[in-house]
C-alpha cells in the first residue's frame, strides 16, 4: 500500500504500457468509462420515455378532438411508426447531429426551445452555487476553527441546530417564504422574471441558503476532524501562522471531504432551479419542461430531461476530477 | 424490537430534539387521522361572497377563489398530504428492497449490472428522476406517488445493498450456506431482520423527503388535480393569489415544511441515538470526571537546574497541565521538574495515561489552547515559554525545536508533496525563497539517508514507506538547526527492524550536532539503548529519575515493575510475563496520597495519607517514594538487572 507506483520498471520500454500504467492515465480511462456508460443509459432513458408512456403519446399530445389524420401525420413526422430500433438509432443520430426533434405544439425546433430557455437556468444554478460556496466556506472555515476540540460548545450547538433548519427548508419553500416576506410585504425586490439584476436576488437566495448551510456543516465537522489530526499538529510544531495553518494545511483536506458532497448539492441544484424557477416565474427550462409536461409535448420534455441529465453528469466528472487533483490518493484508492 | 432497541429508542426519545420531533410527528399523523372527518364540510364550504379575503376573526388564514377557509382546508389536507407521503415512502422501500437483494439473489453477473444501474440512478438527483417517471406514469396524484417512490428506490437500494454486505459476511450467514438452506430464504430469515432496524430509521428520513417532494410535484400542478387537494395543491393555487392573499400560500408551506421537518428531524435523531451519524460527533476528550482534590505535592526542594549553566537546553520546573472537562479540570501532568543539557538524551518512560506524551507536547508549546499549562520555570534555551505566543517565539521555536511524532503516516499532510511541507519550515523562519527552501529540504532529506531525494521530494506522504517517513519527519526537524528533538514514541509504529534504523539516525544526529533527545517511549528497552537519563512517570507525576544503566537498580517499585515486564532474550519461556497488577490510574480520579499506592507491594499507611516528594536519594536518583530502596530478593521477579550493572544481590540486601 505505501509502495510507490514504480516507475522504475526499466524493462518497461513501450511508451503505451508506461501511460496505461500510470495513476493518472487510469483515473481518466476509467472516469471516462463511467461517464460515457451514464451517458448512454441516459440517452436510452430519455428515448423510452416517450415509449413508456401508456396509449399513444400524439393522440395525448393533440387531444381527444384532434383529427385523425393529424395524428397520423404527426406520428409519421416524429418517426413514431417506424420499428423500435430504427427509431432508436435514428434518435441517436439526430443526438450526434444536435437535432433534438420538434415540439409537438408549438412546431418549433426542440434545440431552438433549449438553446432560447437554457442561459436563464445557468446564470441562476450557477450564481447560487457561488453564493452557497462563498458563504459556506468561509462559514465552515471559522466555525469549524472556533469549535475545535475542546473549544466553543455553545458555538457548536447554536451552529448545528441552526444550520440543521435552514438545510431542512426546501428551496420553493423558502422562496415562496422571500416572495412573501421581501416581495408581497417589504416591497423590496421584484417577485417574477429576470428582467433586472435585482429579479436574480429572491431566487438565487431560496436555492443557495440550504446548499450553504449543509455545505457549512460539513466544512465545519471536516474542520474539526482535521484540525485534529496529526499532521496538523505536526504543523503546528513548525509554528506556522495562523493564516497558512488553517487556510493552507487544514482546508484543503477538509476540503476534500466536502466536495463529493458538494458535487451531489450542485447535481441537486439543477433539478432545484425547477421548483425554483416556477416560483419565480422564471423564464428557464424549468417552467417550460413544467409546461410542456402538463401539454404532454414529449419531444420537449425529453431534450430537457437530457440536458438536466448532462449537466448533473458534467458536475459529478468534474467534482471527480478535482477530488483527484486536491487528495492525491484518491485516484489510487479508488482501485 | 427487543429489549435493547427499546432501550435505544426512549434514549433518542429523552434527547430534546428527538422528543421535539416525536411530538410534532404524533400530532401531524393524529391530524391526518381525525383531519378530514371534523373539517370537510368547512374546508369545502363555498362563501362566494368572501373571495380571497385576507385574514380575520373568522379565517384565521383568508379564503381561497371560492371562499373557502384556508385554515381548514389546511388541515383537511393533512390525510391526503401525509398518505401519500407514505404511500410513496412504502413504494421506494419495496422497489429499493428489491433493487438492492437482487445481486444477492440473482447471483454475481446479473447483481452486477443491477448494482451498476443504481449506482449510476443515484447520480441523479431525485427530483429530476420524478419529473422522468411523472411523465411516464402520468400527470395525477396516483402518477406521483409511483414517480416520488421510485425516484427514492436507487437510495434504498443502495443502502439496502450496503446494509446486506455487512450482514452476510457474518458466520451465521456462512453457516446457513454451507448447510444448504437457499439463498432466498437466508435473506428472509437471516439478512433482512439483521438490517431492519436501519432501513426503518432510513425509511422515516425518507417519508420526510417523500412529503417534501410530494408538496413539490403538486405545486408544479402534477401532482395532485383538482379538485382533490394537497398541502402542494394548495401552494400551487395560493402562489398565483400571492398579492392578494398571501396567506393562501403560506399557510399550506409552513406545514408543508413542519412536517417534513418533524420527519426528517425524528430520523436524524433516531439515527444518531442508534449510532448511525458519523457527522455529528461528540469531541472525543478525556473522561469528563470529578475534580481531582490532589493537593500540589510539595515543591520538589531540588530543582534538576540547580547547576544551571548555559548548558542547559531545557529546564522544566512544577509543570502542571490541566484540562478543563465537564465536572471540573482534570490533570494529566502534576507538577514535573527536570533539565535537560546540551546533547543529553533523556527518556520518559510510563504507561499510556502517565502524562508523559502531554508533558512532551507541553514543553514544546503545543498543547491545545484548552489546556492550561503553569510551571514556576518553563525555559527552552533560555526562552520562557510561559510567555504569549509572538513572532520572535515562533521563529525560535520554529528553528530550534524539532519534533519527531508517534505515526509518522498520520503526521504528513496527505495533500502535500513532501518537499514542500520540509521546505515551508525554512520558508517561514528563515525567509528563504521557494527554490532555495525546496534545495534545503533535498539536501535535508539526504541527511536522513533518503536515497533519490530530489524525486523524493517531489512525493507524496502516501508514496513513502514508513520508516521513510519516520526519517522524513526528523529531517523537517533538522530543517532549522535544532538544539532540541522531542521524539514522541518515534518507533511505535514502526516494525522492528525500521525502529532500529531510526534509533541509529537519531543517535547519530545527536552526537553529530551535540543535539539534546527527549524520547518519550513506553518501551523500557528501547530506551536503555538511546538514552543517558530516564524519567519514569506515573499519574502525571516523575516518580524516579535514574540513569539509563541504573534500570537495573531502581529505586521505585514502579520503575522496578516497569523494568521486569520488558520481554528479553533471557525471559524464562516457560513462565508468564511479569505484568503491573492493577490499571494505570485515571488522571480525573487522583488519591490524596501516594497515586501507585493501589498497586504497589510495598504500600503502608503512610502512602495513602501523604504523597511522597521526589527527593535526591544517596544513590544519585531523584525518586518518589516513602520506600525508596534498592530492590529486594524477593521482589525482583526473577528477573536479573539488564545492562550488567546491576548491582549483585548481596548489595542490594544491604540497604
């Protein structure tokens, strides 16, 4: 186990074994592995879906009033007649070529929808997740070092139970609780739209306070643990500052522990925006895959199904790949 | 349940919060029950002549579009809301049962794939797999609860599969294989009761974030259709009626909210009073106990820096470290004395809890700031310690201080390379730059006799053996140029043949750079090989201080039993080791009299009521005890002195 990785295999000329037998090089072969087999079991679910679906999902779609002809056409038109694993490959296909089909009501392009739809859901998911971050770490950070071992029990307490409650609320929740509270009452921020950078404050606020406190706990019992770990002792006999203490010995390591669950808060934020988004009149993919669900527009729903799905699988590539970078054993445990 | 699970569970019931969340349970689920029966009528009853009203006397809450008293509808609501709440929470744990025995069943291929299909589900977040199955199963409240469980199955799943490898590698599971019972009835009889216990704690969690999720789905208005109506239902109509009536849509959310917050908080309580949170732990400090009354023994009358020259590196006198706990302070270290010189290595040697590793971490100022260390006289060359901690303190401590620590695999910040953790000691105390510390820390790890240490350096902690860690760690120390190493157990963990390699280097530093050695061991043996001087502690306090090669004579039972229970070469095989009757003592329980008083063969009156100073004895020892003496025959365990210069038995009796 505390073997190095020999390098030293001198009788190992060929330039591909040495590659294949390197640490990195099989992180990334495997990561990569693993995410091209999520992405295809995504693929193929958001396929089924509209085979899953009981009846004939046109006819759903158009109504009971709705021609018969109609229907056949439109059936002919998503290829709906054809066999399944025509229709599979021809799914895939289009995929591969960023052809995401039409949507059955409006007509429109599906890419068009998503490509119109998807910067509003971004700039929200991704400036809560920098609002959590930036108000957990620091958070996390000091509280953990005011309640290390032995010290700060009432901090302790008052932290836990307080950041237990506010990681309990859920995000629409919350925003229903700020429309109310800073919207219908005080007046003070705008309740719907993203018209104007003060619409963005309410939203972001109801999906970033429950990430952070959940973050911050974490941090802090990370904190705790590494601050009393031997090798922080061992940095404190080399009487470090404070500042290289705390910020560059004990965070990185409690760092590494919060991420992956930082990864899987991030993951759910996506999926958040959706409730969030409906809260807040949001003119995102949430409130369209909402309304196209209840419209029964199923090319819709499926290309948003999928772009959710891609982007959760996005983060968790990239929490793994910086979990790797931050502890370097993790790419050797994993085997 | 059994006794014993009762037991857990009026524990978790007496915790405040548990019993918080236990009430809040019992009165949502009674409102579900009696909900409706009482409140439909007034839930239902149209008053079109009160539309959206806000709140009055008569709705507490408001009306809805129709009149109709939020209040009441509220509660109404709590049937529909809670049933089917557990009505999803029951579909997620059956399809997660059955997702997650599959690999058991099914044997090692196709468990395999299951395992991989949940494995990946589970990277989804939930809502995401419910908007999938909502649009599978269809827009409805019976649609929402398939979607709802099944979005928690991979959850279940997963722990289900966890829960199982733990149970079936056990030996009753071994036996009933190999008995021939089958595979689905060893999971019927012997797993699954073995791992009920946790699902349904998970399960209680879950039915909080099924309610959460429910309230989710109905207020995106694909849950529950009117006119059928749940808590999220409600939000769904009262959100669009915000300005009018704000009520109608945060009545239903606040109780959305409380009791998903009862269910998900009597989980976590259930759960960390069975144990199974490992994120809120208590600090695992020393037993909170009574006070110790122990009287400061007298001051020793002979400070060990009496002839205090500028040799002396370290000169400790009454060192006392107290720790506070729950009823009051507690001691492990009681008032210490001793010096150490230039080059002379000196030893502490005791059971674990004697207080030696806390007075080594005391002299080194590293003892937490909960602690609280007093000594008349605490000087690292000349330095006082007692003093605040400043920059010109650090600097020297920094530089002349070097620590060598008990497991050198835990004592190596595992993100770093090991050059950048010697180099950064010179980076802050001796302002070198990044390329010239890096070139320090090489030419340091050389020092150790670490082959290739410019690739070295560039590793890993995980990358080194143990002993190259070990000599790592003493090369951080050497980094500055030390006049003091303080080596707490350096080879404990270590196996023998490295803990020889490191008792050499250390050796060979110190009488290279004339550096002085506190070696803090419990391993009398090792210590006779390295050190000049011995230090024996018990319950914080120096009962003897010897010469290395007066072990053999000691003067303290203690010091003699200590000696007698170290293995040798010569130890007679056929008999049992000599072994200390009796525990180490609890530094939070100290006797007014002598602490070794318990144990020892030698105990009289005097020893309970008094505790003995540590006195200079004619022999050149210091030593604490009433009965000081050289051993007696009959004492000895027949175990000749070590090291040859024991005294013959005829000398011993003289005394």
């Amino acid at each position: 186990m505390t073997a190095a990785p020999a390098p030293a295999a001198a009788s190992e000329p060929l330039l591909v074994r040495r590659i294949a037998g390197h640490p990195w090089a099989r992180f990334a072969l495997r990561r990569a592995g693993r995410l091209l087999v999520s992405l295809w079991v995504l693929v193929t679910a958001s396929f089924l879906m509209i085979h899953l679906v009981p009846g004939d999902p046109v006819r759903a779609a158009l109504g009971p009033t709705a021609p018969a002809a109609l229907v056949a056409e439109r059936r002919t038109a998503l290829g709906l007649d054809d066999p399944l694993p025509v229709q599979y490959l021809d799914y895939l296909r289009n995929l591969l070529g960023g052809d995401l089909g039409t949507s059955i009501i409006s007509r429109l392009p599906v890419s068009e929808v998503v490509a119109q739809r998807l910067p509003s859901t971004l700039a929200l998911a991704g400036l809560a997740f920098l609002t959590a971050v930036v108000i957990a770490v620091p958070v996390g950070v000091v509280v953990g070092v005011l309640t290390r071992r032995g010290h700060g029990r009432r901090t302790e307490a008052a932290f836990t139970s307080g950041s237990i409650v506010l990681g309990t609320i859920p995000d629409f929740l919350l925003g229903v609780g700020l429309v109310y509270l800073l919207g219908v009452t005080l007046q003070w921020l705008p309740v719907a739209g993203d018209a104007t950078p003060a619409g963005y404050v309410l939203p972001v606020l109801s999906l970033a306070v429950g990430p952070a406190a959940i973050l911050a706990r974490i941090l802090r019992v990370e904190m705790v643990a590494v601050l009393d770990a031997d090798y922080l002792r061992t940095a404190r006999a080399k009487r470090l500052p404070a500042r290289s203490l705390y910020l560059g010995h004990a965070l990185p390591n409690a760092a590494t522990a919060s991420l992956t669950l930082g990864g899987l808060i991030l993951g759910s934020m996506v999926a958040g925006t959706v409730l969030v988004e409906n809260v807040f009149a949001w003119p995102g993919l949430g409130t369209t895959i909402v309304r196209s669900i209840l419209s029964k527009d199923y090319p819709l729903v499926q290309a948003i199904v999928l772009v959710y799905g891609l982007g959760v699988l996005l983060i968790n590539t990239v929490v793994d790949v910086a979990l790797a970078l931050l502890d370097p054993r993790s790419k050797i445990r994993e085997d | 349940m059994n006794r014993r699970t009762a037991h857990r569970w009026l524990r978790v019931l007496r915790t405040p919060m548990g019993r918080t969340a236990a009430v809040l349970v019992l009165i949502v689920l009674a409102l579900a029950v009696v909900g409706p029966s009482p409140w439909n009528a007034r839930a239902d009853a149209v008053d079109t002549a009160n539309i959206l009203a806000g709140p009055s006397a008569e709705h507490w809450a408001g009306t809805d579009n129709l009149g109709r008293d939020i209040v009441f509808r509220v509660l109404a609501a709590t049937r529909l809301s809670i049933g089917l709440a557990l009505a999803a929470t029951a579909v997620a744990v059956l399809a997660g049962l059955l997702l997650g025995t599959a690999p058991w069943l099914l044997g090692r291929r196709a468990g395999r794939l299951v395992t991989g299909v949940v494995q990946i589900a589970i990277a989804f977040p939930g809502l995401l797999l419910a908007l999938f199955f909502a649009v599978v199963f269809g827009v409805g409240a019976t649609g929402a609860v398939l979607a709802i469980g099944l979005a928690g199955a991979p959850t279940f799943a997963r722990l289900v599969q966890t829960l199982l490898a733990g149970v079936a590698s056990r030996d009753f599971v071994a036996a009933a294989q190999v008995a021939g019972v089958g595979r689905f009835r060893i999971l019927l009889r012997h797993l699954l009761p073995n791992i009920a216990e946790p699902l349904v704690v998970n399960a209680t969690i879950g039915a909080g974030g099924a309610l959460l999720g429910f309230a989710g789905l109905s207020f995106l208005g694909l849950g529950v259709q009117a006119p059928a109506y749940d808590w999220g239902r409600l939000m769904f109509d009262g959100i669009g009626v915000m300005y009018v009536n704000p009520a109608a849509a945060i009545a239903p959310a606040l109780a959305v909210l409380l009791a998903g917050l009862a269910l998900n908080l009597l989980g976590e309580s259930v759960a960390k009073g069975f144990g199974m949170d490992a994120l809120v732990g208590l600090p695992a400090s020393v037993n909170p106990s009574p006070a110790a009354p122990a009287a400061p023994a007298p001051p020793a009358p002979e400070s060990a820096g009496d002839d205090a020259s500028g040799d002396v590196v370290l000169d400790v006198r009454d060192l006392t470290v107290s720790f506070p706990a729950a009823r009051g302070p507690i001691r492990p270290v009681r008032g210490v004395t001793f010096a150490i010189r230039r080059g002379e290595a000196v030893a502490v040697v005791g059971e674990s809890g004697s207080g030696k590793s806390v007075t080594a971490l005391a002299v080194s100022r590293l003892i937490d700031a909960a602690g609280r260390v007093d000594a008349e006289r605490l000087h690292l060359l000349g330095t006082d310690l007692r003093e605040p901690d400043s920059a010109v303190q650090r600097r020297m401590l920094g530089s002349s201080l070097a620590m060598v620590f008990q497991d050198p695999a835990s004592s190596f910040n595992p993100t770093q390379r090991i050059g950048r953790q010697l180099a950064e000691t010179s980076r802050h105390h001796h302002d070198l730059g990044r390329r010239a510390a890096f070139a320090r820390a090489v030419d340091r790890l050389r020092a150790v006799r670490i082959t290739d240490p410019e690739r070295r350096a560039r590793q890993y902690p995980h990358e080194f053996s143990g002993g190259m860690r070990q000599r790592a760690m003493i090369g951080m120390g050497l980094m500055g140029s030390p006049a003091l190493i303080v080596a707490d157990e350096p080879t404990t963990a270590l196996d023998v043949t490295v803990q020889r390699q490191i008792l050499e280097l250390l050796t060979a530093i110190r009488t290279a750079d004339d550096v002085a050695l506190l070696l803090i061991s419990h391993d009398v043996g090792v210590v006779s090989e390295v050190c000049d001087r011995v230090l024996v502690m018990y319950a914080g306090r120096i009962v003897e201080d010897l010469p290395t090669d007066r072990l053999g004579a000691a003067l303290h039972p203690y010091t003699r039993a200590l000696t007698a229970a170290v293995p040798r070469m010569d130890s007679p095989l056929d008999r049992p080791l000599p072994v200390i009757p009796g525990r180490p003592l609890d530094p939070a329980d100290v006797p007014v009299g002598c602490a070794y008083a318990d144990r020892c063969p030698l105990v009289s009156e005097r020893c309970r009521a008094e505790d003995p100073p540590l006195e200079r004895h004619p022999s050149g020892h210091r030593v604490a005890c009433w009965h000081a003496r050289p051993p007696l025959a009959g004492e000895r365990h027949d175990d000749p002195a070590r090291d040859g210069a024991a005294e013959p038995a005829s000398v011993v009796e003289t005394s």
